[in-house]
C-alpha cells in the first residue's frame, strides 16, 4: 500500500518538504504517518502554535491509500498546482528518510 499525506496552506503559505508527501515500504497507516513526521509532517500545529488557528493544522496525519506510486503522484499532480516554488511532492521510503526523498 501506498499512503499520501496532503498539505493544507494554513496561513496562506505552504513549507517543505512539499505539498504531498507520499510515502511507500510502510507496514501499516500508523508506520506510514511515522515515517512522513521524520520527512517533515507535524501534528497539532494550530495547538503548538505554528498553524493558522483559522486556517486550521497544516498536516491532519490522516492518509490517502493509493495501489501504485504513480496513482500518488497522479492525485498530487492533480491537486494545486500553482507555483509557490515548492515540490508538489515528495517520495519516501523507511529506509533512510534523509536519503530516500526523491522528486
């Protein structure tokens, strides 16, 4: 299974690593959510003080299910594609987060 996490632009911007990150080689969504926090998710935003109260959480944690990595990258090439200078997405697997985000 492939998991996808989407960004919202809470405060009228987005932050790295990019607007999806799309992770694969995850046993299950709780592993898969772990492995997109060491890739720059973060939850509670909003609580902690670093989200738009009225724009809600930048990441929610909660994961989009896809059969193929192309189907990931198909949706997240689909979603807001306006140019803000950052990725549309970002791929990563367990092995090595530093080492394994690809474009």
């Amino acid at each position: 299974m492939i998991y996808s996490f989407r960004q919202n632009n809470s405060g009228g911007f987005y932050c790295q690593p990019a607007k999806y990150i799309i992770v694969t080689g995850a046993r299950d969504n709780e592993h898969a959510t772990e492995i997109a926090m060491q890739a720059g998710m973060y939850l509670q935003g909003v609580a902690a003080g670093s989200d738009c109260s009225c724009c809600g959480d930048r990441w929610n944690g909660v994961s989009n299910e896809f059969d193929t990595v192309e189907d990931a990258i198909r949706t997240a090439n689909d979603w807001d594609t306006s140019d803000t200078g950052l990725r549309q997405y970002v791929v990563v697997d367990d092995l090595d987060v530093a080492d394994t985000i690809l474009e």
